[in-house]
C-alpha cells in the first residue's frame, strides 16, 4: 500500500509490462501525431511551431531540464539523506521533512511562479531551480527510508570485522538502499518532466512552449503536438527511470 | 500593499477560490474512489486484469498534467469540464492500485469461510472485502487528494475553478502592485487547504476504521 | 432438510451427553442431523489426467461424526468442500436429508450447513458477536433473537457472552478463535456440520481441550458432522465412524474406529494406523466409563478453617474449592489451609480439567502432570462431576489388557 506519490504500480509483473510496453508507446505517440502534423495543410502561425527544427529545439530544451533538475535533486538529496539518517544528525530529520513535505504539498506552478517574481528572472535557471526544490522530497526520503531500513546487526557486523563508519556508510548501507533511491529517482524525474512543462511560464523553454502557444493562439495543431509530445517524453523518461531500477540495484537483492 | 493588508482585502475571493479549490478536489477524488473500486473490484480476481489496470493508472500520472489539460482543452473546451476530467484521471492509480492491493490481502480462509457459512458473492465482497480493504482504499484516496491539490493550481490555466487563479493572476501582473501578493496568497492557501484535508483524513480515518483491525 | 426442525432444546436435559455406546444415531431423541449420502461423486479438474476425486460413495448417517482421514493431498477436503459444493461436483450426487444438494442455490445451501476450518476464518472487523450472527441475520432473523442466540452459543462453546461476545477476533487466543468459529458454525442451527481440520491450528494440551468440549456439543446437539482431520488418533477420539481414504478420495476403509483398530482391512491402512494400535483402544475409553472417585468440596466462600476441619475430619489429603458455578477453581490441601483468610486464592488453581467425555487417555496425562495425581472432571460448562485418579486408570488398563488377551486369536495381525 502506498501512501507517497509515486508512478510506480508496486508489482513486478506490471512493471515488467511496463517495461515492455511504454517505449513502443512512445513510438506510436511521436511517430503518429508527426505524421499527423506533418500531413495537415499548416498556416504561416502553425508552420513557424511546427517544423523539425523548433520541435528538436524545444525537446532538447525540456531533455535538458529534466535531467538537470535531476541531477541537482541526486546530488543535494542524496548527502543530506545521509546526514539526516547519522544519528548525530536524527534530531533535525523531523523539520526538513516537514519543510519537504510542505514543499510537495505546494503546486508546482505556484513555486515556479513565485521564484519568477521574486528574482525577476527568467529563462532556464528560473525554470530549473523551483522545479529541483519541489522534486527533492521523493529522493530525500527514499534515501532516508532506504538507509533506515538496513538491518543493524549488518551495520554491526561491518563496524565488528573493522570497518570504519565511513566504508560501513559506502560499502553497506548505501548499497542496501540503492533500490530506495533509485525509486525516488524515477519519481523525481517523472515529476521533473513534468512541471517542466511549465517552464514556459517562466520563458524557460521545452515542449510547454508548443502547447502554450497552441492555446492562445488557437491553434490545435500546435497544442497537440505539444501535449503528446509532452506525454511521449514522459513515458520515455518514467522508462528510463525504470530501467535504472532494473539495472543498477544491486544483484543480490534482485 | 503588504501580503497582510491584501489578505484582508481579499479575504472574500480568497474564501470563494480556497472553496472552489477544496470542493473540485474533493468532489473528483470522490469521482475517482468510486471509478477506482469499481475497477480494482473488477480486476482484482485476475492477475491480467490487475497489472493492465494497474500499468494504465500508473502511465496516465505519468502524463505532465500541463499537457493533459492542453489534450482536453481541443476536445472539452475550457473550464471545469477539463479540470474535472484531468483530475479523476490523475486519482486513479493510487486508488485502484491500493483497492487492489487491499482485496487481494484479504485473508484467503476469511474468504472461504465467508462463502462456507453461505454469504453471497456480493455479500462477501460488501461485508467483508471492501470492509477489509477499506484502510487500504482510503490510504490510496489520501495520497490522490495531496496530489490534486496541486494539480487543480495548474488547471486554472484552462480557466478551471480554484486558487491557481491567484498564481496566474500573478504571473500575468508581473510587477503589479500585487503580483507577489497574489501569487503568494495563492500557493500558500494550497497548502494549507492540502495540510488541512490531510488532517481531517486521519480523522476520517479514526472515525470509520473497523476497530478490530485498527 | 426438514428434519432440521425437529432439533432444538433437546440437548439440555441430555448435558450428560451419550450413555456407554457410541452410537447416537441408534439414541434416537437428541438427534437434529440429517443423512448424507454421497453417490459416485467425482470431481475431475480441467488439465489434470487423474480426478481429485473418483467415484465416492458413502452414507453419514443422521446425527454421526464421521471423520475423513487420509494423508495430505489425497482429497479429502475436496470431498468435505462438494457437500457445501464451495467445490462443484463434476459428477454424481449428493443429498443431504434426503433433498438432492444440487437443487438447492449454493448460498441458501451453505447457510443450512455450518462450516468451519483450521483457520478459523474469523471476519477481523466485526466483534465475536457479529461473527456469531453473521448466519442467523443472512437468514433474516430478527435482531434480538439473534443476539439471544448469540449469547447462547456462546456460552454452549463455553465463552462467557458478556466478557466476549464485543471483542474483535484478534483479541482472542487460536483455542478461543476456534471456539467463536464453532458458535459461528452452530448459530442457525444447522443440521449438518462441516470441519476441515478446525483443531490443527492450536497447541496440542488446547487441541486436547477443544476435542473434548466438540464431543460434549455433540453430545447435546445430534448434528450430522463431516470431519476431515490428517490426524488418526483424532478420528479416532471424535469419529463414530472413521473413513480412512486413499488416493483420489477413494474410500479404503469405512468403519467404527474399533473395527478399524482391530482389523485394518489392508496394509494401507494399518500403516496409517500406526504402530501401537491396541494400545490406542485406551482412547476409545472415556472418563465416564470409568467410576469417579469423590474427594470434599467447598464453596469460595465458605470458611478456611471450616474446610480444614472437614478435611482433617475425613482424613482427606486435599479437597477442591467450587465458585458459585460449581466449576472447580482451586485445589487446597488441609495444611494450605492453615491460617489463610479466604477459600479464593488457598492452594493452587484448577489449571486443567477433563470432561466426562474425555478420553482416558487424557485423564492419564492429566493425573500424570497434576501433583496430586488426580484429574478433576468437569462436565459440561465446567461444573465438578468427580475425580479421576491414578488407581482407578491403572484398573482400567489391567481389565482391557485382559479382555485383549482373552480375544487375541480372533483378532487378524495386520
């Protein structure tokens, strides 16, 4: 039973369909709404969206952010998931979860938003940062709850054959609770791709462009191809996400 | 104007947009937890029937809601009809994927002995399973609702009903005597509304737990 | 089914459960069970070369306990399970009282036949008095009969109703779990009862305690019971008669436990017997076989020094202490008693007692644990009938001995 966001299903069986299924989903989504697109007889509005450059452009746009929203997010939460688990450090968990989970609890939009006004800046960075804050809570306590979940008598086993606290940390728990962070990771990025969408709010770019123009220019066209494209990108990073599950836990654990 | 004197300037539209928030949320969740057990009802049964379900919930919230809501716009036009959709589909999956887990930890021997003493198919399922799988369904209809909350900020973008209408109110005043103010009132009520629904989840969650498996 | 009206109330002035023989069906007045009689009955699944069972034919007359024994996997539920048909036959036919279990719907079947199981499949979220109404309410009585019942069976399986009947089933032991999914089982008072290893689940001394309290229920009750059990020597202690089955369902041997101790009709059975099997004889004694030995009594809230003196008077070495009920709850000797205030707590408490429907067997292991080498019989609902102690067993066994030696010769080696 889960009681956190998460796109994952829980079983493997529906993960191993997944794995299966979504890239030819992705497939099916781009190469048909392209060739949809591309056989309409487009306006001068519509072809200066739609055409390959602008619509490489703006994938590698979102690509971007996505990934370096994750990246930010795994190099922040995953130490601070360490340190909030050294048991010098144990008292402070409570509070940044807390601060996290509100951070979750609030709407993206509102954080990408309000970052925007209060720097007065826009663009990548302006679309980046908010959305790192608001992805991190997955990762950190996936890393928290991963970390906690390994069994003491190990730790104690490590420490007891002479292993300092630090190579206890990388050669043990860490390990163990790879699976965990790798959960919260494909989390982070499925949200990354998502409210990076949004970054067009901010000027900040990627596929939101497409659909944001679309709708206020009315040109369903553009806002499909936006959307699906969106949505083919998604799945694609969520399987991503996922063959990294499947691919960096470790084996014996599998 | 500080976010203060604004609040209480305000405080009546804030009230209109904290409501209109509040009860699309809780409305579609309501929505979505009768389509979700429904569906995990149907399904639990069959392996097959669980992971395709499970698998099509699951890669629908993987779907950016900005984009939902751009592929609803063409067909449902704009406003609440949009939003009500994007939302019950986004608090599908915790709900089927928790109504499913819930039946199926059902007790196998408190299913036979269901059956055995002479319950209907149906009785079983409404006096015993559901009951059973109750804590589950609403751990799942908790976790839609934390996420709807922020959902619905973004649907004000198609005209939807709620707070976000603060948020982009904002954005489309940038520099405006109350941009920030709005923006803020906006995002900040979004999470106090969600905090507040959260709680009054364990509530609802004291209130109707069977006491003997609490 | 119509049999089943006949039952009911019955059971009370019979407490002290069958006279000498086995045979209740031949008792006739306590009698609410009805026949089954199973025709051919197989059950094939789609895929498989064998049927999980083949062609069984047998009669359960009305008001028997007959146990199916067989070694795991040989069909033995499968069999149980198509009477309630929670498994479909896929041929044959089954009747129950006469009325073919086919034109019935399964659910209006199963509500006139009880059912329990060794996981006891007690429904978590509702209290044990909900569990035990379950059955009566599904068959639209009315709420206060229901609770009366509720109360009653309750106190048949030996729960105090007001102390159990509003805790949840997780608040209970597995012996006490076992006893609420028996009232469950009774509460609409069906005439048939079905057990799928209800008593594997609990520890041997409680397995003890449940097969007791089972054999006074029926005792009283006259149901038609099915037993599947793995457990011999627990066919052997409950079955009027005992089917022992083979592969596929099929009926090795159907009988009473003594013919089947006696004379195993093949080496299939006596192996599932066992070694031993003159010996097992003894678990086909019970308590009230034997005479009861009588030792003083007091009630809880007598005076110390008067049942000293009563003991001392009588030369007795220990007497028992009874509580408003008549049900034994401390054993005091005369030197315990010396300067102690109150009957409550002198000595030490009765832990364990044995029913007159237990079998020697048990008493023997209760004398053979208990300091004073006596077993306290309690009969029904736990009041004081006598002791046993370990002269009159040692009596017993050197009168069966010789009654097995006279008979030797008859009797076929397996």
């Amino acid at each position: 039973m889960s009681t956190a966001f998460t796109t994952e299903s829980g079983s493997l069986r529906v993960e191993r369909l997944r794995l299966l299924i979504q890239p030819a989903a992705v497939l099916v989504l781009v190469v048909g709404v392209l060739a949809w697109v591309f056989s309409l007889d487009l306006d001068d509005i519509e072809q200066r969206s739609i055409n390959a450059r602008t619509i490489a452009l703006l994938t590698w746009e979102h690509v971007q952010i996505t990934f370096v929203v994750t990246a930010i997010v795994v190099v922040v939460a995953v130490p601070l998931g360490v340190v909030l688990t050294r048991r010098w450090a144990k008292p402070a968990a409570p509070a940044v979860l807390a601060v996290a989970n509100i951070g979750q609890a609030a709407p993206s939009v509102g954080l990408l938003v309000l970052f925007f006004l209060f720097t007065k800046q826009t663009g990548f960075w302006t679309a980046v940062l908010p959305t790192a804050f608001y992805a991190l809570l997955p990762v950190l306590r996936n890393t928290m709850v991963g970390l906690g979940q390994v069994d003491r008598s190990l730790v104690e086993a490590g420490r007891g054959i002479g292993m300092s606290a630090s190579s206890v940390l990388r050669r043990i728990e860490l390990p163990l609770a790879v699976p965990y962070i790798l959960a919260g990771l494909r989390t982070a990025l499925v949200l990354a791709v998502g409210v990076a969408t949004l970054a067009v709010l901010v000027n900040g770019g990627g596929l939101g462009v497409l659909i944001d123009t679309g709708y206020k220019l009315r040109r369903t066209p553009v806002l499909v191809v936006g959307a699906v494209l969106s949505v083919a990108l998604a799945l694609l990073v969520d399987w991503l996400g996922a063959m990294a599950e499947q691919l960096l836990g470790p084996r014996g654990l599998r | 104007m500080s976010f203060w004197e604004y609040v209480g300037s305000r405080w009546e539209q804030l009230l209109v947009d904290s409501y209109l928030h509040t009860s699309a949320v809780v409305q579609t969740t309501l929505v979505a937890t009768v389509i979700g057990v429904l569906v995990g009802v149907a399904v639990y049964r069959s392996p097959i029937g669980s992971t395709v379900a499970t698998a099509l919930t699951s890669a629908i919230l993987t779907i950016p809601s900005f984009a939902l809501l751009g592929l609803l716009i063409p067909v449902l036009g704009l406003g609440v009809r949009p939003t009500v959709t994007a939302l019950v589909l986004y608090a599908l999956l915790p709900i089927v994927r928790n109504t499913i887990v819930g039946l199926s930890t059902v007790d196998p021997s408190v299913r036979d002995a269901a059956r055995g003493i002479g319950m209907s198919r149906l009785g079983v399922l409404t006096r015993v399973e559901l009951r059973l799988a109750w804590p589950a369904v609403l751990a799942g209809m908790r976790v839609s609702t934390q996420m709807l909350m922020g959902i619905a900020a973004i649907a004000a973008y198609a005209k939807g009903p709620g707070l976000g209408n603060l948020i982009f109110s904002g954005l489309q005043r940038v520099g405006g005597a109350n941009a920030i103010n709005a923006a803020v009132a906006g995002t900040l009520g979004v999470v106090l509304l969600a905090l507040l629904l959260d709680a009054a989840y364990v509530l609802l969650g004291r209130l109707t737990m069977p006491r003997g498996i609490r | 089914m119509s049999q089943n009206e006949v039952h009911s109330g019955t059971g009370v002035g019979r407490r002290e459960g069958r006279p000498d023989d086995r045979d209740v069906a031949s008792g006739g007045s306590a009698v609410s069970g009805v026949e089954i009689r199973l025709e051919e009955v197989s059950k094939r699944y789609p895929g498989q070369a064998l049927p999980a069972v083949e062609s069984v034919t047998m009669t359960i007359p009305a008001g028997n306990t007959v146990a199916l024994v067989g070694p795991s996997g040989c069909g033995k539920t499968t069999t149980m399970k198509m009477i309630n048909r929670l498994i479909e036959p896929s041929s044959g036919r089954i009747t129950i009282g006469g009325e073919d279990a086919h034109s019935l719907h399964p659910d209006q079947l199963r509500r006139r036949i009880g059912y329990a199981i060794q996981q006891v499949g007690l429904f978590p979220h509702m209290t044990v008095g909900e569990n035990v109404g379950v059955v009566p309410g599904l068959i639209g009585w009315r709420s206060g009969r229901v609770a009366d019942r509720v109360d009653e069976m309750l106190d048949l399986v030996g729960l105090d109703p007001a102390e159990y009947r509003d805790r949840f089933p997780r608040q209970l032991s597995g012996g006490q779990q076992q006893r609420v999914g028996v009232a469950r089982a009774l509460a609409a008072d069906p005439p048939v009862l079905l057990m799928d290893e209800p008593f594997g689940a609990v520890d041997p001394i409680t397995r003890g305690n449940l097969q007791d309290e089972l054999l006074r229920l029926q005792a009283e009750l006259g149901k038609t019971i099915v037993f599947v059990t793995h457990d011999f020597d627990e066919a052997v202690k409950l079955g009027d008669r005992i089917a022992v089955l083979g592969p596929r369902s099929t009926i090795l041997q159907y009988d009473t436990p003594e013919a089947i101790l006696a004379n195993p009709a093949d080496d299939t059975v006596a192996g599932f017997v066992g070694a031993g099997a003159k010996l097992k004889q003894l678990a086909l004694l019970r308590v009230r076989d034997v005479e009861l030995g009588e030792v003083p009594t007091a009630r809880v809230d007598e005076a110390p020094e008067d049942f000293r003196r009563r003991l001392t008077d009588g030369r007795s070495q220990f007497g028992l202490v009874l509580d408003a009920r008549r049900r034994p709850v401390r054993l005091v000797s005369a030197v315990e008693l010396r300067g102690v205030t109150s009957l409550r707590n002198a000595g030490r408490p009765v832990v364990d007692t044995v029913s007159p429907a237990s079998t020697l067997h048990d008493a023997l292991e209760a004398i053979l644990t208990d300091d004073e080498g006596v077993a306290v019989v309690a009969k029904s609902r736990g009041e004081y009938a006598g002791v046993v102690g370990i002269d009159t067993v040692m009596a017993t066994i050197r009168a069966l001995r010789a009654e097995h030696e006279g008979s030797a010769d008859e009797e076929t080696p397996s």
